[in-house]
C-alpha cells in the first residue's frame, strides 16, 4: 500500500471509531440517566479499573497496554462528563 491508500484506510477506521465512540456515549448517558435516580456517584473507581483491566486484556498490540489504557482513561473522562447533568449530553 502508498501512503494515501493508507490515508484513506484510517479514514475509514475513524468513522468506524466516531460511530463505536457515539454508541458509547449513548449508553454512558443512559447510565448517567440511572445514576442520577438512584442517587449514585458518577465516578465510581472500581469499575473505572474494571474496564481499563478488560481493554488491557482485549489488547493484541501494537499498542502496548499502558497506551491502551491512556486512551480509555481520556474516553472515560469524557464519558464521566457525558453523564453529568449540566454537559449538556448530545449533539444532534
């Protein structure tokens, strides 16, 4: 492949990852939603390092896990964000 094969390759895999991460986003909103009334705390660490240990697990590389796990710790924080009441949650 040249470089603009490759190009238009990750292209195609970040509207596959905006679709995934949106799909993401709704759900994280749906548990914000269930949170705020049952009056549980948005953040809730354990199940923070819950995911960030599935990911780990999930990964065959060429990331290596720590990578893996700073790109979901930047996600979950902009999920954390999703969830509070005042972000103002989705776009159309």
């Amino acid at each position: 492949m040249d470089i603009q094969q490759l190009r238009s390759k990750i292209d195609d895999l970040d509207e596959q990852l905006v679709r995934l991460l949106s799909e993401r986003a709704q759900a994280a909103v749906a548990i914000g939603e269930l949170k705020a009334k049952q009056g549980t705390p948005i953040y809730e660490p354990q199940r923070e390092q819950d995911v960030f240990n599935h990911v780990r697990g999930a990964n065959a590389g060429p990331l290596t896990d720590l990578q893996v796990q700073h790109v979901y710790e930047r996600i979950m924080d902009v999920m954390r964000e999703l969830q509070r009441p005042h972000s103002g949650a989705a776009r159309p």
